[in-house]
C-alpha cells in the first residue's frame, strides 16, 4: 500500500476519531501541574482501554528489561542484555529503551508507563487529545538518540512512531498548496519513525539518488531534520533540515497539519531546526533528493608528536592546510586531537576519486614526513573510495573490513547497517559532552595563531573532535542558503567546524552491581571537559552551540542552539501550542516548566 493511499484512509480514522473525543479544551484548562499515577484526574483503567480501543490495539503498559538487571545483576537474561544494548537496532526497536541509558547528575533512561506505538497519523492524533485532554506529560520518541534525554520520561504517555516507517520517491514532487509558485523536483517521502540506513538504502543504493540526512544511521529521521541535521556530506549539500520541502505534523490541538513554504509557513519554518518534540509530533517529511556523485571516499590516519612543542605545531600544520586546502564541499568528517599528543584525521570524500584524494592530501604527508624528528605516523595513511551508491550497502567485502556492521539478531533486515565508530553510542552512559561552533574567520592569517593556541590549551585538558562536516563556511551558495532559511544558529552559516567534547561509560545503569555509572569519576571528566571548552571559548565567545550534541548543563541555550531566531520560535510555539503540551528539557518553550515537565513556573 502506497503512502498516499494509507493517508486518505487514516484522514477517515482522524476524523472519527475527533468525533468521539471528549470535548476539553485545554487553553481553557488553567492547569499548573500535569498529573503523575496515584494522582487525582490520572486516567481510570476504562479510559486507558478506551484510547487502545481507539488505537486498535498499539497502545502498551511499558516494562524495562532493565528491571531484570536491577534484580539480577549476574543472572543469565541481565548478561544477555548488556550484551544485546551494545546493537543499537535492538535499543530502537524496544520501546522502553533509549539508545543513551543516562547522564551523570542530568537524568536516568526511565520508561514511559504506556505508549501508543503508532502506525499511522490517527494514532498519533489519539494519543495527543488524549494527554491534552487528562492532562499528561507527553513524550515523543523516533529513533531514541537524543543525547538530553528528551525520548524518555518516567510517569508519561509515550508516542512512539518507530512503526510508521514507510518511504516512497517522488520524480516530480510539488508541496502541498505550491502549484505554481515551485518546480516539480525529485524528492522522497519518509515517515517519521524511519532510521536513516534504511533511507539511505532506498534512494541511494536502490535509486541512485542522494537525500542529506545524518552520519550516524540509526538516529530517526524526524528528529534530526528538526534539529538541523548534519551528514558526513553536509558541507556539500547542506542540512537536513534545508533539504525540507514538507512535513505532516499534528499539533497540540490534535489537528494534522501540512507544513511547507506555502501552507502554515510559520510552523515549517520552526520545524526546520528548531528541535524535536517542541511544537508537535511530526508523522512524515519530504525531503529534496540530490544527484548522486561517482565516488565516496575516506582518508584515516594517527599521527603522533614526540612532545606537547611538537604537537602544537602539528596542530598548526593542519590548521593551516585545512584552511588552504580542505575547506570546500568535497570534504567532510573529523580531525581529533587528543591530550597524548596524537592528531587523528577520520575524513570522507565526495566528488573526488582515490587518485585525487591523494593528491589533495600529498603536500601535508610530506611536511610531516619532512619533521620526522617531531612527528611520527601511528598508523600509516589510508585512503580508500567506493561507488558512492555502494556506499551504505552492506557488502561482504566491507563486513569482512570491519568498515560496516551489521544487525546480528536472526532475521533482521540487511540493511540494517551502522558504521562501527557509532556502536559507542548504543547504551553509554554519558559523563560529559560539549559543542563549539568555530567561525571561519579563525583561518585568517591574522587568527590562525590564536586559534591554533587555543586548541592546543583546549587540547591539555580533554581531546577535541573538529567535525568540519558541521559548519558550512566552504559549502555551496545554495546549501548555505537553504540553511539559512530555518531555525537554527546562524553562527553554523560561517563556521569551519563544530568541536565536539566528550566522555562516556558503557554499557551502564544506576542500580546494577557491576555497571553502575561511575559518578565521581563522571564528574571529574565533566570538568575537564568544561575547562577545555572554556579555552575554546575565548577565541570564539559567541559560537553558541548544535542543539542535537551539546551541554546538557548549558545555562544560555536559548541563544547558544537558536541565536537571534529564537524570538521568532518562541511565536511559532505560542501559536501552536500556547499551554506547552509539548515539552523537552532546554526546548522552545521549556522555560516555563520544571525540570522534569510536570510542573508551570509561574
């Protein structure tokens, strides 16, 4: 059944739906505090089996399996499952899960105490009359990644769009309510709990096509696009969230609403980059399809200084070669530099074949090789490239490399692939994290000084990760452009890169012997990494930072995730939903709540 078919038979449920739906109007509620169990106005047992009714079925009492661990922390089912988290498509696919279990001092990975696992937009207008209506705290989750916890809160109503999964590729495609006023262009449409390995195989690997979407493949797609949404690729085809010509959203009110430049322009405007779960529950996006180059590629390499002298001048020397050389769309991913004096380059390529690639990188090798005294490699360059369309495919070649995983359950779908470096994620326990956007102009020759001393300082502390993918000074016009048409940071418009700090523990969980985070140590590792973003800071004081991987902690969000856009937001959310029925920690709009989301600040 194709999507459209589905959606004019889910219009006649929502309809219905709408009909039978009690007649509360939450503006005229007046509410302080949203109701947990045990509490008066908590939904009586009929009226829960009243919205599974209405849902056919797709709602749930959740359960963790983590209960068993905290009873047997030795036991056979408690060993299997730590084992099984360290799958990250195993954590997406239990609805009691997230793919971070906490953080140390923010929060814990606690289950809602039902969930509606939607399979179609009526189901998510169900569950959203219903929170509103009994006033409950709602918590939407996708892919389940959100570093702030935002996919999970104890005493909640879950949606859960994991299920509403399809994806259909338009030749011709026109937003809604655009005929007109926009060319027919290729795109694809994807529901909103799709995984991105799973789009990347429809329209790269099976069509040939290009959709800009995020590095890690396992993050949903609805949520990424609504924070921005950075690739490996991105610095040639910008943000996700520039990439989008259309959302289906359903907002507080429970009324399904399309979004485009056209229809509702406020809300498609917040939507793109303005943060998950703030201002609706987003059931599917259509995003702009790219040509596809020829070849994709990589480069790695370690490099290792003899002495912290040596290493800041090898800092310098790819500061400056990057900035020369490397600063355009071809390019994208990491340089690290970590606290033992070892510079790691972990680069992609797109539009460039290996012979190029080498030639790009050819003049920094031999300048290292030229100081052999002060440096040394750790491990030799590599630089490979593929097919670009085979890039996300799941070969033999590339399983037996160890360039790809797979998901190891029996009978999971081929496609499920993730890239080994993101396996990490799946079941951490976080101890620290912080992002930096850092302009361009720091690659100036008058700053480049400055900046390759900051890092050096930043670097004494904790290692740093230059994703240079997630800035788009060097992008084309046109991505720049689209980015600069949504919500977030415009400081990412004209940054070189984004540094990323920090420090994990996995698998971990509060309350199992023999895996409970380690908060001491957790803390002592937060510091430094906040020393080393405060070095980072000096040169760039107004950086701000990317919603999607950023300080749980940081006291200015507002206007380190949105800048000056964030007025403009806080309208969008007044707009659509003015009693904060949506809610997510450091949020549009969360200012006005407790920290948990139950309570009104006055």
């Amino acid at each position: 059944m194709t999507l459209d078919s589905l959606h004019r038979r889910h219009l006649l449920q929502i309809a219905g739906s709408a009909l039978i739906a009690p007649l509360r109007v939450w503006g005229a509620s007046g509410v302080s505090s949203r109701v947990r169990p045990g509490e008066p106005g908590w939904p009586s047992d009929a009226s829960w089996q009243q919205l599974g009714q209405q849902v056919g079925g797709a709602l749930s009492k959740v359960e963790s399996p983590l209960a068993d661990c905290l009873d047997a922390p030795t036991g056979a089912s408690c060993l299997q499952l730590l084992k099984s988290v360290k799958n990250p498509y195993f954590i997406g696919d239990n609805v009691a899960l997230t793919q971070h279990l906490g953080w140390v001092d923010a929060w814990t990975s606690r289950p809602s105490v039902y969930a509606v696992a939607a399979r179609n937009t009526s189901d998510v207008v169900a569950a959203v009359n219903f929170a509103r209506q009994n006033n409950l705290r709602l918590v939407v989750k996708g892919g389940g990644h959100s570093y702030h916890g935002t996919s999970n809160a104890a005493d909640s109503l879950l949606v859960w769009t994991r299920r509403m999964n399809a994806i259909q590729l338009h030749d011709n495609f026109v937003a809604a309510g655009c005929a007109g006023q926009a060319s027919p262009q290729r795109a694809v449409t994807v529901e909103a709990g799709a995984v991105w390995a799973h789009v990347y195989d429809a329209v790269t690997t099976q069509a040939g096509g290009y959709v800009q979407g995020g590095g890690c493949t396992t993050v949903g797609v609805a949520g990424l696009v609504q924070s921005g949404g950075f690739g490996s690729f991105s610095k040639a085809y910008g943000t996700a969230s520039g990439s989008l010509l259309e959302a289906e959203v359903v907002t507080a009110d429970g009324v399904v609403r399309i979004a485009n430049a056209c229809t509702h322009p406020d809300l498609f405007w917040g939507l793109k980059g303005g943060g998950g779960g703030s201002l609706g529950v987003v059931t599917r996006l259509t995003l702009r399809v790219h040509e596809l180059p020829e070849d994709f590629g990589a480069v790695n390499m370690s490099i290792k200084a003899t002495s912290p002298q040596a290493f800041r001048r090898l800092i310098g020397l790819v500061v400056d070669f990057y900035g020369r050389r490397l600063m355009n769309p071809h390019w994208g991913e990491q340089i690290r530099m970590r606290p033992d004096n070892i510079l790691r380059i972990m680069m992609v390529f797109q539009g460039l074949n290996r012979g190029q690639a080498q030639m790009a990188w050819q003049p920094f090798l031999e300048a290292v090789a030229a100081a052999a005294g002060d440096f040394a490699f750790e491990s030799a360059p590599v630089i490979v490239s593929t097919s670009a369309r085979e890039f996300w495919a799941a070969t033999t070649f590339k399983k037996v490399l160890g360039f790809i995983k797979t998901d190891d359950r029996p009978g999971a779908p081929g496609n499920n692939v993730f890239w080994p470096g993101d396996q990490a994620q799946a079941g951490e326990f976080v101890h620290g994290f912080d992002s930096a956007w850092l302009p361009a102009a720091l690659l100036r020759d008058d700053r480049r000084e400055e900046l390759c001393d900051a890092l050096f300082s930043a670097s004494r502390h904790w290692g740093i990760s230059l994703h240079v993918n997630k800035g788009l000074a060097g992008a084309p016009a046109q991505a720049v452009g689209r980015a600069r048409d949504t919500a977030m940071n415009p400081s990412a418009l004209d940054a070189f890169a984004l540094a990323i700090l920090g420090a994990e523990q996995q698998p971990a969980y509060p309350g199992v012997a023999g895996h409970e985070p380690d908060l001491a140590r957790g803390r002592q590792r937060a510091q430094a990494i906040a020393r080393s973003v405060a070095e980072l800071r000096k040169v760039a004081p107004d950086g701000g930072a990317y919603v999607s991987e950023s300080n749980y902690f940081e006291p200015d969000w507002q206007s380190a995730y949105w800048g000056t856009n964030y007025p403009r937001l806080q309208a969008v959310k007044a707009k659509y939903d003015p009693e904060g029925l949506f809610y997510v920690h450091n949020g549009v709009g969360s200012e006005g709540w407790s920290a948990d989301g139950f309570t009104r600040r006055a």
